[in-house]
C-alpha cells in the first residue's frame, strides 16, 4: 500500500476550510489571481498527489502534531478526483475571469465554493461521492 492509499481525513477538512475561504474573498473581491493561486492548489492535489498539495503540507507541518493521533483512514483516490473536478470549476472561472465573462467565472467558483464548503462544514465530500459513482459506470479493462 502506498503512503498515499489513506489520509488522516481531517487533512482534507482543513484544507476544504481553507479553499472555503480564498474561494469567497475572490466571490466577493472578483480578484482573479487569487483563484488563478486555488487552481494551482488543486492541481497539485489531483495531479501531483495529496502530499504535495500546499493545505495538505500545512496540516501536517503545523496541525497534526497538536492534534491527537487518529486510527482513522480515508481512502486518497475520491479526494485526488475531489481536488480534480475543482481543478476543472477554478480553470473555468479563471478562463471567465480573463476574458471577461463574469457570469462564468462568478458561476465556477462559486460551484467550487459549495463543494468546498459542503466539506469544510459538513464533512460531505461531494466529488467524494461523485467518485465511486463514476467508478461503476466506467468500463474497465478485464485483461489485468
């Protein structure tokens, strides 16, 4: 099992707060290069692994040790898709941002508010969910 097969599930809690957070001072401020900064965060997470993601680092370096230690475990590959598919909502408001169509950009990042809001407050991972869904109804090779 890799390192990164399970996470501390209040890793990614803490980083949903924290995306929660940039993703609303751009919704009010409208100031783009904030969410260009969260696009690359959530690329990070999706493509390059929750390790390497920056709120990750974060918890690890400055809350974990405070906290107790946890037996519980969350499975990384629906919170890497999670971190993907808000990937997707920032580019697009980025992309609405630049080229100067607001209602896209409002309407992406604000989609990528609510998911990472549903985390932060309610512990609902919502492409978490989306995650095993996808999974079902995805053909898979029956060669391996």
């Amino acid at each position: 099992m890799s390192a990164e097969a399970s996470v501390d599930p209040r890793g990614p809690r803490f980083a949903a707060a924290i995306t929660t957070v940039v993703l609303a001072i751009v919704l009010v401020s409208g100031w783009w290069p904030l969410l260009a900064f969260q696009t690359v965060v959530f690329a990070l997470g999706a493509f390059g692994g929750l390790r390497m993601a920056p709120y990750s680092v974060l918890y690890r370096v400055l809350i974990a040790p405070r906290l107790r230690p946890t037996t519980e475990r969350e499975d990384a590959a629906p919170l890497r898709f999670a971190q993907g598919v808000g990937f997707g909502f920032a580019l697009v408001g980025v992309v609405g941002y630049v080229t100067g169509i607001p209602a896209v950009a409002l309407t992406a990042t604000a989609f990528a508010l609510l998911a990472a809001f549903l985390n932060a407050a309610f512990d609902f991972c919502l492409g978490c969910e989306v995650y095993p869904l996808l999974r079902r109804v995805t053909p898979r090779d029956k060669r391996a």
